[in-house]
C-alpha cells in the first residue's frame, strides 16, 4: 500500500470520527450532513483514485456511532427501522468525494517547483 493511500484512510477516519462525535453530542443533523459533504470534498480533491473508498471509510462513522447508540439505550434494542435509519448519512460523503474529484480535474493543484 502507499504511503498517501495510508495517510489518506488515517485522515478519512479521523475525520469520520470527528463527524460522529458532533453527531452523538447535538449537532445536528443538517450540520453532520454539511461535515460529511465538506470533508468528502476534501479526501477527494486529495486522492481522486478509488473515491468510493473514501466515502466509506469517511461516512460509516456516523452510522456506527449511531447505531450502538442506540442499542446502549436503558429502554432496550430499538426497532430495525431506526437501526437502518442513520445510514442515509454515507450518500453525504459519497457526493462529497465525487464533487471533490470532479473539483480536481477543474482545477489541477499547482505543480511542484522545478529544481534548479
């Protein structure tokens, strides 16, 4: 694996763990949602190759942080519904990732300086 793959799925989870945390502590969702877009864009314009990979590894934070929320509850294992519920929280990051690779091609990074 290279180097700017590792620290691309390193940033993409801590990312996706801070996104979880503003989640589980009031955030709200249109917030959450906004997070998710924004740093989706970010992993994209970074590493456009295989964008897909980091909208999961960036989104399933949310969902999971959720869901055994919600399954710690006093009052009991709530219905499947709701357990399914937050998973409409990976398209953010998805149509993130894809608008940032889309973003890149628009717009390259400046080149790096010759060496003399």
């Amino acid at each position: 694996m290279r180097t700017a793959t590792l620290w691309l799925t390193a940033l993409a989870i801590v990312l996706g763990f801070i996104t979880a945390y503003a989640a589980l502590h009031g955030a709200g969702d249109f917030l959450v949602y906004v997070l998710l877009f924004m740093f989706g864009g970010l992993l994209g314009y970074i590493g456009p190759e295989a964008p897909w990979r980091w909208g999961l590894v960036l989104g399933i934070w949310v969902p999971i942080a959720e869901i055994v929320y919600r399954m710690s509850l006093p009052a009991g294992a709530p219905p499947p519904s709701q357990l399914l519920q937050p998973l409409i929280a990976l398209v953010p990051p998805l149509l993130g990732v894809y608008a940032g690779m889309i973003f890149r091609r628009w717009l390259p990074p400046p080149a790096a300086p010759e060496e003399e």
